[in-house]
C-alpha cells in the first residue's frame, strides 16, 4: 500500500528534523563531555634543603593532586623498613599472585605463580616501575593489597605527609589516591634520613631480569650535576611528577616537581629549580615538618647487583621500555646506562653487590634557556577562579571538574587545584586563565546558578580578587 504523496514527504522531513536535532545533541555532548574538556593537572613544586627542612622555592606545594609512581617510593619505604627489621631479606622470594600478574604497563610481564628476589624487585620498582612487582611487595607486607594501602597511610601520617592518602600500591589510577608536593618532598627527605644505606638503589639507571636488560626513566641524573635519584610518575590525570635529591659541596636538596607537561619539560623545571636552589642560603621562611630522627645525609654507597634475578651475568636483549602505562617509558631506550667504577664483595646472605668508593657526578649542563621551561603561571595567565569549597577533597574535585566540562571554551586548558593550604577546607579551583577569561568563565558559570569567584595567583598561592 502506497501512502499520499505528502505524507511521505512530510515523514521523510520529520525523521530528517530528528535525525538533525539527534545529531545536534550529540555534538554538544562530544563538546561538554569530551575528556579533552576537562582541565589539566595540577602543576606543584616544591625544593627543600634536606638537612635543615628550609623550603627554598614552592608553587602549589599544598594543592592536592595524584601521586601516580610516586606512590612507590612509600612502598619502598615501607620494604627497607621491613629488612631493617629482618622480617624479610634481599634473598627471598615474592610470590606473584594473579591479581599482582593481571597489572597494567608497566610491568615486568609475569605470570601467577613466578617468583622474584627482593632486590630485584627494588630495581623493578625503581628503574623499571613495575606496577605488577609493586603490587606483590604490597600483598607480601600487608597480606592484601588494601591492607597495605592502609599501612602507607599510616606511615605517611607518621612521617607528617598530612595530606597524603593511599588506595594502592603502584600508583595506579585510584580517586582516593592522592597527595601533596610538600609531602613528597618530606617522603623523599625521609627515605635518604631514615634508609640512607638503600639510597643507592636510586641511582641505578638499569637492571637485568632474565637476560633482558630494562633501562630507567630518571634523565635527570644524566642531566644535572650532583643528581643521583629518586622517583619518576605519570598518569593521565597527574601529568608527569619527579621528585629528585643531588648534592653538591656536602649540601644537599630535595625538589618535586608534579603535573609537568611532558617529560622533557618537566625535567628542564627541575634542573632550572636544582639550578636556582644552589644558589640560594636563605629560605623562604617555611619549614618541612619531617616527624622522625636521624640525619638528612645518606651513606656514599650503592647497592647494586651485578648478575639478573635467575643468576646469569648482567646482559642480554635490551628491551627498552614503552608501555602505555606510564609515558616516562617512551624515552627510556634511549638511555644507555654507563658503568660506575666499582669493587666486589660479598655480603653476609651471598648477593653480590658493588661499594662504590664515592659518587660519581654527572657532567655539568648550562641551564635551560627559562623560555623552554613551561610555567604554569605565566604573566598573562595569573588570574583563576573558584567554584566552591569543601571539607572534603572528593567533592571539591568534582565541583571543579563541572566547572571546566560547563565552560569547555574557556576552561578546557587551564588546570584545576584544588588548594587547601593550612586550614581544612579544599577550595576547587581552575587556573591559568587571562583576567578576562576568568571574568567571562564566573559569567557564564553563574548563568548556569553555579557560583564562582576570580582569584589572583601569586608563586606560591591564590589570592581572591572580588
């Protein structure tokens, strides 16, 4: 049966009006809800003296953000301090269980069932970043993964890292992971105070696991002088972290730089925060508060092995290491790891290990030009605004992340804070934005009934302009 000429006329038009307006709406969709719409990182820095706890230089150091790998340094932590306390040596195995195993790049590719000495696992941890060999620690320390997080946790509490929580042990992404430049730098100031015979494992750039040699992430220490560790991290939602430690003249510091852009970029802000804190005595009238004793300094040796975890000699194919996990890997083959002159004992359990008679320093470099280091608060771009505050960080976070989804033409490249200072409320912020710009996002935010203010930033803090 045929219908009237108009009518299929006119239905055609309809499904075509529908099939306009369906379009339409999933345009807008793309537009609010894309991922690019949502703000970047939190950029922090933060660089300390490790012997007196003077700050020196800080942006953002109390803003919260993602630790990524970071998070493994406190899981390293917490296994030097289970072999000072004998529960467990260099020697033993840890047992990958399938959960351990089912981790995401990067990681060392194991099976369930396959085991690994724990040093090995330290250099997994350290040069590799292996969220599979971080997990199996976690679960071997704490007998569940969970557990163990509430283990950090508490370490944390007690090394007065106050605004650090942990869900893991790798870093992975979590929304209940989070944390603090300061408390990075009071984390990394604790391992060379508190484990400073373990420091040098830090400073290796390679290691070798059955017959494959994985190289590191740590540029730094290629780049500038005196650097010799600590820690690489990235995932999306941090951007790429580093804390870093070198020493020159007997004075050493601690920097942690958090949110970087890339790699690279985030290195040359080290190395230009490195460069200035040399230079400078005086602080900047902070303290970091590390709540344990023991001295800033770490001993001049470096563990080291000299053979991979099954016993052949150091060597084999190397196999790079770009992972999807963790972007630092993309540039790790590129790193050839130079030898350090050494001498060979063995020590009481039957590793062999390398005592250097001091540390070698990598060659000095000129300091970038300070037109290649990106800054997050450039002249043009002090200005943010604020669109509530919370007493907790979840909440915050979401209220700044509708914040840039709602206003994605003005707000899809600025970064969020979400900035607590030193009271308990966490103020959701979004940074980065021109005067004007941050005027028109509070405009249109407030049409849609949701508050805002414009805030002004200085180096180290916002300040509210209306």
């Amino acid at each position: 049966m045929f219908l009237p000429r108009q009518t299929k006329r006119g239905s055609i038009l309809s499904i075509l009006r529908l099939f306009g307006a369906a379009l339409a709406v999933l345009a807008l969709t793309s537009v609010v809800f894309s991922p690019n719409a949502l703000a970047k990182p939190v950029a922090a820095s933060i660089v300390v003296d490790a012997e007196t706890g003077e700050v020196l230089s800080r942006s953002n150091a109390d803003a919260v953000t993602y630790p990524a790998s970071l998070t493994k340094m406190m899981t390293l932590y917490l296994l030097f301090d289970a072999l000072d306390a004998g529960t467990i040596k260099l020697s033993d195995r840890i047992t990958f269980s399938k959960n351990a195993a089912s981790e995401p790049a990067t990681n060392m590719n194991v099976q369930a069932g396959d085991t690994i000495s724990v040093e090995t696992a330290i250099l997994a941890m350290v040069v590799r970043s292996a969220n599979d060999v971080s997990t199996a620690v976690g679960e071997r320390l704490g007998g569940t993964e969970s557990a163990f997080a509430r283990m950090m946790t508490a370490k944390a509490r007690q090394l007065g890292m106050s605004n650090t929580t942990y869900r893991n042990a790798n870093g992975l992404p979590n929304p209940g992971q989070m944390t603090t430049a300061r408390d990075q730098a009071t984390l990394g100031i604790a391992l060379l105070r508190d484990h400073p015979k373990y420091y040098g494992y830090f400073g290796r750039n390679s290691f070798v696991y059955r017959g494959n040699t994985y190289g590191g992430h740590n540029r730094v220490m290629k780049k500038f002088a005196g650097a010799d560790g600590i820690k690489t991290g990235y995932i999306r939602a941090a951007g790429f972290n580093l804390v870093s430690s070198a020493e020159r003249n007997g004075r050493r510091l601690v920097g942690v730089v958090l949110g970087g852009t890339s790699a690279p970029i985030r290195d040359k802000q080290m190395v230009a925060l490195l460069t200035d804190g040399f230079k400078t005595r005086q602080g900047i009238g902070d303290v970091l508060v590390a709540k344990a004793p023991g001295s800033a300094a770490p001993v001049k040796q470096a563990p080291m092995v000299a053979a991979n975890d099954d016993g052949a000699p150091a060597g084999g194919q190397d196999t790079g290491a770009q992972d999807d996990g963790d972007m630092d890997a993309v540039v790790a083959s590129t790193l050839v790891p130079t030898p350090k002159p050494a001498t060979r004992q063995e020590d009481s359990i039957g590793t062999t290990i390398a005592t250097m008679a001091s540390v070698s320093l990598a060659p000095a470099v000129a300091k970038p030009d300070t037109q290649d280091v990106a800054t997050v608060w450039s002249p043009e771009n002090q200005f943010g605004i604020q669109v509530g505050a919370y007493s907790k960080f979840k909440p915050a976070q979401k209220a700044a992340e509708r914040a840039t989804k709602a206003v994605p033409t003005l707000l899809s490249d600025a970064r969020i804070v979400i900035d607590r200072g030193n009271s308990n409320i966490y103020r959701a912020r979004v940074f980065g934005l021109s005067k004007t710009d941050a005027d028109a996002a509070c405009k249109k935010l407030k049409a849609k009934q949701t508050d805002c203010l414009v805030v002004k930033s200085d180096s180290t803090i916002a300040q509210s302009v209306q």
